[in-house]
C-alpha cells in the first residue's frame, strides 16, 4: 500500500470527496427542476411556499448544503496542501476557508429552517429592497398569502432596523 502521508486521511478523504460527490449528483438537480417548474407555470407561487416549507425539503436542503462544504472543503484542502508550499500559510488559509464555510453554512441553514440571525443595530444598513417591497419584481401584485408573509417581513425589519 502507498504511504498515506503525514495527515494519513488519503482514503478517508477520498472516500469522502466520493460519496459527497453521489449526494450532490442527486440532489443538486431538484432546485432546477423546482425552477423549471415554476418559470413553465406547473407550479404556482403557494404550491411553491407548499413544497419548499415542507419538512422533507428543509431536510433534502440540509443534506444538500452538508454535502456541499464536505465536497468543497476537502477539495479546496486538498489543493492548498499541493500547491501552497509554505506551511504557515497554508494553515492560514485551511482555516480561513473553514471559517469561511462555517459562516456560509449557519446563513444557508437559517435561511432553510427561517432562524432570524442578529443583526448589529450600528452598522446595518436598510435593506429597501427587501424590507419596502410590496409587489413581485416583475410588477405582478402578491398573494393575500404572500402578502401577509411580506408584512411579517416588514415587521421583522422594522424591529431590526428601528
């Protein structure tokens, strides 16, 4: 058998790289096919709402963002540890990455499972766009349902933003 290398994790990385390349060969597809079904007018915007607060989506889409940063992070490791020859910085940016991943991951799981996250009152700015938006962004008027939910959304900011 080959030398493994120091770290010694070569088949446990690629077994890894692997299997989190099946998962997202599986679930990457959905969100598109969500979408053509959604521009194509097979689904309209409350089956949406139906398919996407659904339990059994919320998880697919935890699987799929778990998968996504194992495949990224073991890649990009991988690649660091080839090519950056100088190993303070290449210890620099494993973790920067992490942190980085780390940060990208607790955002797209609170966005799935809708956990607000704190926001500093001094430094964020106003989010017009989001907060004042009453219609579409193609000019179509919303849902009495989406409309509801978009004054949870102005209430949400105007508690946030003073």
């Amino acid at each position: 058998m080959k030398d493994l290398g120091s770290a010694h994790s070569g088949i446990s990385d690629w077994y890894w790289q692997r299997l989190s390349a099946v998962v997202l060969a599986v679930l990457l597809p959905l969100p598109f096919f969500l979408l053509i079904a959604v521009y194509s007018g097979s689904i309209d915007q409350q089956g949406l709402q139906h398919i996407v607060n659904h339990l059994f989506s919320r998880l697919l889409s935890t699987i799929l963002i778990a998968a996504l940063i194992i495949h990224a992070y073991i890649g990009l490791k991988v690649m660091i540890e080839d090519y950056v020859h100088v190993a303070g910085l290449r210890g620099i940016l494993i973790g920067l990455m992490l942190v980085a991943m780390f940060a990208f991951s607790i955002w797209w799981l609170a966005i799935i499972w809708g956990c607000p996250l704190p926001i500093n009152h001094a430094t964020a700015s106003r989010p017009a766009v989001i907060c004042k938006a009453r219609s579409c962004s193609n000019g179509f008027p919303l849902q009495e349902s989406a409309t509801q939910q978009m004054a949870g959304v102005q209430g949400f900011c105007d508690m946030i933003y003073g």
